[in-house]
C-alpha cells in the first residue's frame, strides 16, 4: 500500500495531539508560525522534504524509507512499541514534549541564553530521573506558567523563578535517599527465655 500525502498528514496531526503539543506548540519548537503547521495538517501548504523531518523530529518521530517487502513488518514493530507504553510513560513523554515546547517558546521570545541554558539542562537532567505524580505534577504546573508568559522584559524574573524551581525539583529527586531494604527477617532485640 503506497502512502498518500494525506496519511502523512494525519500522522502528523496524530503524533502532536498525542504529544499534548498544540499546534502553537509546535509552531514554536520549530520556529514557524502557527498558521503555518495549520495549513500543514490541513493540506493546505505543498510541504518540502526538510520541513517534513524537521517536524517529525520535533515530534519525536523519523522518516524511513522502507522496501515495500518489508513494511507490513515494521509497522508491525512499530504497532507493538506503542502498544507496550504504559499509560503512565505516556503522560511522561507529554509533560515534557510540552515543557521542551515552552522552552522552546521561551528561547524565541526571550533571547536571554544565560537563563535558557540553565532551563533547558535543568529539563534535560531531569528527563533521567523517575518521576513521581507530584513530580509531574510540579513539572507540568512549571511548564504551563512558562507557556503564558508574555514577550518582553518583564517575564525575566518570572524565568528565573521558574529556574530555581525546576533547579529545587531535580536537587530534591537527585538527593532524595533511597529507601532501606525491609529485611526478610529481624532478630528482636529483647532476650525471650525459652
């Protein structure tokens, strides 16, 4: 089966929505207006080979090519990772698809390197750890006062506030003690006469 435009599209489409990433999401990752990526999945635009990886990159997806032979097998593979993410490893990749999209939104708006750098590591940092619901929770909240920011001066000390927070979330999961191994057993400690 050849793919159409059409099913490109909707694999588009489909990657986003499921990346939580609204269209101005995107829009800003990648640095185009958000009209742009509309008339993308919409089929309004011819869209060039370069505009098509970058976006699928950004979604966290690659372009193949793949003999005819073999495609039903490795949509068949692809078909099976997705069906062994857990619920919970998805609403993971979505709050960070949309942190990275507030970032990304941010270093347009914001052209401070200094404060992006350190959000952006910060971001990446905690990417390595696992994260609890609260965790995720804190992330999201932080990911989300990022997005409504407003360009200009005035959102720099609400940057770095956000900064700091993120900094105090990855210090606080890098730090935290693991817990102790419950024994199998335990000696009491007070002699029992037999």
């Amino acid at each position: 089966m050849l793919y159409s435009t059409d099913e490109i599209l909707q694999t588009l489409r489909n990657a986003r929505e499921q990346s939580g990433l609204s269209q101005r999401d995107l829009s800003a990752r990648i640095g185009v207006p958000q009209s742009h990526i509309s008339k993308i999945e919409n089929g309004g635009t011819d869209l060039r080979l370069s505009s098509l990886v970058e976006l699928a990159r950004a979604l966290d997806y690659e372009l193949v090519l793949v003999p005819r032979k073999a495609l039903a097998a490795v949509e068949a593979v692809v078909s099976n990772a997705y069906a062994t993410l857990s619920g919970e490893d998805r609403q993971r990749a979505v709050v960070f698809n949309r942190a990275q999209a507030a970032l990304a939104r941010l270093h347009r708006d914001h052209p401070d390197p200094g404060e992006f750098k350190r959000l952006d590591q910060t971001l990446r940092e905690l990417a390595n750890f696992r994260l609890g619901k609260t965790d995720l929770d804190t992330l999201r909240a932080i990911a989300e006062k990022l997005m409504k920011l407003p360009a200009g001066a005035g959102a720099a000390a609400a940057i770095e506030r956000a900064s700091k927070q993120l900094g105090a979330l990855r210090n606080r999961i890098a730090h935290a003690l693991p817990e102790m191994p419950r024994p199998a057993y335990q000696l009491d400690d007070e002699n029992e006469d037999a």
